[in-house]
C-alpha cells in the first residue's frame, strides 16, 4: 500500500531526525543550547511515535474501509 508506505518512511524520517538531535544536544556544550537539542529531539521521537501508531493501525479500528 503507497499510504503506508510513506507512512512508515516518514516514520524512519522523524527517527532519524531524533537520533541526530540527541546526538548533537549530547554534543552541545552550551546548556541552553543543550536543552533547545534535548527538546525538538523529544518531540521528533513523540511524532514518529504518533506516526508509527497511524501506520500500524488496524483500518477496522479507524472507521476507514
């Protein structure tokens, strides 16, 4: 399914982008800076979570058919 499909690059997109974050706020030495990392990587990670949920969603569930 091409849906699903996008969904779950999107998934391993906003993965990814969490994993460069947390990386880089791991690098950080400014503690502002830290934080600033700390945070979009949290909400990276909560999106593709979100995302994930909707790609492996049973359609039944959804009402979609």
């Amino acid at each position: 399914m091409i849906v699903g499909d996008e969904h779950r690059g999107r998934v391993r997109e906003l993965q990814a982008r969490a994993r460069e974050l947390e990386e880089a706020a791991e690098r950080a030495t400014d503690p502002e800076q830290r934080q600033r990392l700390t945070d979009k990587a949290r909400r990276a990670k909560e999106q593709s979570e979100q995302a994930n949920r909707m790609t492996t969603q049973d359609p039944k569930n959804t009402g979609l058919r």
